[in-house]
C-alpha cells in the first residue's frame, strides 16, 4: 500500500441517507454506481462540491420518491439525480450532458 | 479466427444501461471541464474500497498491542471496544475478536456470502466473496494461507471462524516482534486488511528482512 501518493485523504462521506448495504456492506451492484460514487468524491476532494449539498440534493430526491433508495439500483439512481441538481454539474455540463446523451442514445450526431 | 466485425459500436451503445451511458457521458464532460482526473477517480473508488475501513481496523489492532487493558476488553466484548473508539455500524452486528498467539492462528470466513466487519474494515476484498475462497478456507486452510504466504508450523492451531450477518469475527495479529518501542501511528501503518482476516501476518518493521538488524 503506497502512503507516498501526495493525498488519499479525502474527508469521510458521511450522508443522512445512507447507501444500501448487504448484511452491512455498502452495496454497488453495477459499475456505473461506483463510478458515480469515485466522480462525485473527486468534485468533493477540489471542493467543486461539498458532502452537505450531496447530502441535502439526496434527501431531496429520495422526497421525490421515484426510486426505492432500499435497492442498489434506486438508491444510486436517486444519487445521480442528486448528482444534477448540484451546482457544479448543473451549471458547467448539464446542458452538454443532455446533448450528449442525446447523441449516444440516438447514435447519431444530433445538433441543435 | 478473426473475422472483420466493424458493425457494432452503435449497437453497443444501445444496449448500454442507460444510467451506465449517463454516468460515462457525465465523466467525459467533468474530464473535459478539468473538473475531475480519471486517475483520481480510480484513486478514490479504490480508497474507499480497501484503504478506508482497515485503517480502522489497524487503529484498533494498534491500541490493543499498546494498551493491555483495551486488549483485554477487546477480547472480552469487540464490539463496545470498538466503539470506544468511535468505530461501529449502525447495522449493529456483534463483533468477535479473536487473537493469534504462538499457538493459535485464526482465519475468517464468510461461507454463507460475504459478511465482513464493513465499519473496520472497509469494504470486502473480491477474492474474500469469491466461492473459492469461501469453500477452500474451509476445507483446507492452511493450504490457502501457504498461497497467501503464510507458512504456518504444524503444531499451530489454525482456527476458521465463519462470520455470519449477526457475527463478525477480526483477526488481532500478533504485534511483530521488535516493534515495541513504536507509537499508535506507526504499529497501525504496519496492520493491514489481510491480516486482520488472518490470511496474512501484519507487516515487519524491518524493510526487508530480519537479517541485518543492528
């Protein structure tokens, strides 16, 4: 284990709505959810973002009440939705995001 | 037998998990801002993964090797004296800890699936859920423990402790010998994840070898 890499320090997530866990493990049971989990860290860790507004867009998006936050799935579901509402996300790609999903989902280029 | 095959790139986008496309569309553009390193991204998964909970753990391990009488309340009840330190989950489980010694050498295992002491140790290896691991630390451990390097004597007892979603069992290594005039910070860098399953030993303080001690 290499502790001489500059800062594997970021600050414990700690969130009020806890990610689902499997007899007490945190549960990723997809890629895509752990990577969500690794970009939203790294917007914390250049204070892009910070863990309380992480936390405040969760509990607003499970309010919502789309996604059954007990499940993997709808709990990373409702982190990504979380993850949009965040200013960050929202001011500098959610525009560019929509266009590029657009693009990809279409598979084709898709201008305005 | 390769055959041309440029048909399909499309097609895998397809029939991507959406939310898998969105996540990857979202990671190109903070990329592409300079928001986030992919590398860094990386960094952190695997920290919160391994890195995380077995340094609780170590600190843990550590204060038992310098403080008989948390040792001792570690052994006779792991989960209040994990807390006391502030470590614990909130799902509750009961904590075991079981301690190697000259004559006893303990190895966790998870038959069932993959209970694993999460708050102290992170989260589980891939190898600890694999069915291999699960079935073979069983039936032959000190086999699995020579593949880890761990070449035990024949006169010690090795124990296999089966963890279960109400129990789950740590490994107190033994402190290395001639790392007692160490602090807390130090013994704690040398207890890692494995050993704290048992199958391997915590760290020399040596670099290399015992050899060339002064």
């Amino acid at each position: 284990m290499t502790s001489n890499e500059s800062v594997v320090r970021p600050e414990p997530f700690v969130v009020d709505v806890p990610p689902p866990r499997a007899n007490g493990e945190i549960v990723f049971d997809a890629p895509w959810q752990s990577r969500l989990f690794g970009l939203t860290a790294a917007l914390a860790e250049r204070e892009a973002l910070s863990w309380a507004d992480v936390q405040s867009a969760l509990i607003a998006e499970v309010q919502v009440g789309d996604h059954d936050t007990g499940t993997p799935s709808g709990y990373w579901q409702c982190w990504l939705r979380a993850v949009g509402r965040l200013e960050v996300v929202e001011t500098e790609v959610w525009s560019d995001l929509v266009d590029e999903l657009s693009r990809r989902e279409v598979g084709h280029d898709h201008r305005h | 037998m390769s055959h041309d095959h440029d048909h399909d790139h499309d097609d895998h986008h397809h029939e991507q998990d959406p939310l898998a496309l969105r996540v990857e569309a979202l990671e190109q553009l903070l990329v592409e801002r300079g928001l986030v390193d992919p590398q860094r991204v990386d960094a952190l998964i695997q920290h919160y993964e391994e890195d995380l909970g077995p340094l609780n753990g170590a600190t843990v391990v550590a204060k038992a090797w310098t403080d008989p009488a948390y040792r001792a309340r570690l052994l006779a009840d792991g989960t209040a004296a994990i807390a006391e330190l502030g470590f614990g989950g909130a799902q509750g489980e009961m904590m075991v800890v079981v301690e190697n010694t000259d004559d006893v050498h303990n190895v966790v295992v998870c038959t069932l699936c993959s209970c694993y002491p999460w708050p102290v140790l992170g989260l589980p290896p891939s190898w600890y859920k694999s069915p291999e691991y699960r079935a073979r630390a069983v039936s032959e451990p000190r086999e699995v423990l020579r593949e880890f390097g761990t070449e035990l004597d024949e006169s010690v007892d090795v124990r296999v402790w089966d963890s279960s979603a109400e129990i789950r069992y740590l490994v107190l290594p033994a402190q290395p010998a001639g790392t007692e005039h160490l602090g807390m910070e130090e013994l704690a860098a040398l207890v890692t994840r494995d050993s704290m399953i048992g199958v391997r030993q915590p760290l020399s303080s040596e670099p290399e070898k015992a050899g060339s001690a002064a």
